[in-house]
C-alpha cells in the first residue's frame, strides 16, 4: 500500500505514534508519505521529524493545493490510504483565508 500522513495536527499530535506507524509500515513492505498543505519551501520540519523515519525524499508540500491530484498529477503517485484531520484537503483547493507555517 501507498500511505499518506499529514504533519500539521495529525503527525505533530503524537509523533512518536506515528513514527513507530511509520516503520512498522516500512517494514511490512509499505510505501510511506507526508503529505502536507504546506507550501514546499516550509517542508524543513517535516523532514527533519517524519522524514528521518521514511526519508526525507517522501515528503511533500503542496502549497495548498489539493493533495490527491498534487500526489497523482505531479508526482505520479496513487495513494491508497490517506490519514489527515482535514480530509477536505485531500479532494479541495482551501486557499481562501488559510496560513500556513
């Protein structure tokens, strides 16, 4: 499976819970990803967290684009399985009135 795990309020709400996730996932053969809304150029921090668990290659910014068709169109990559506190971004653009760090 391809998997995708936001950082903003799902990884950063129990990051020890989500790396073991992550390398359990590793290794039973899984393909992990971050997946944020953030704009790429503010990917430091998920890099130097959840990316030292499943590289740092596999994680994204998408400037607050929608994430499904930011992962598919760009990246060529279909994800299977989505973990986010807001779904909404996985399917809508939600750039009206939104920051993010």
């Amino acid at each position: 499976m391809k998997l995708a795990l936001d950082y903003d309020d799902t990884y950063t709400k129990d990051p020890l819970l989500w790396n073991w996730f992550a390398a359990e996932a590793l290794k039973r053969g899984h393909q992990v990803y971050c997946v944020s809304a953030r704009g790429n150029q503010h990917m430091d921090d998920p890099k130097m967290t959840i990316g030292r668990v499943i590289g740092p290659e596999n994680c994204f910014g998408t400037g607050l684009r929608p994430k499904r068709a930011f992962m598919r169109d760009v990246h060529k990559i279909k994800i299977d399985v989505w973990i986010d506190d807001m779904p909404e971004y996985i399917v809508d653009d939600h750039t009206e009135g939104l920051y993010l760090p």
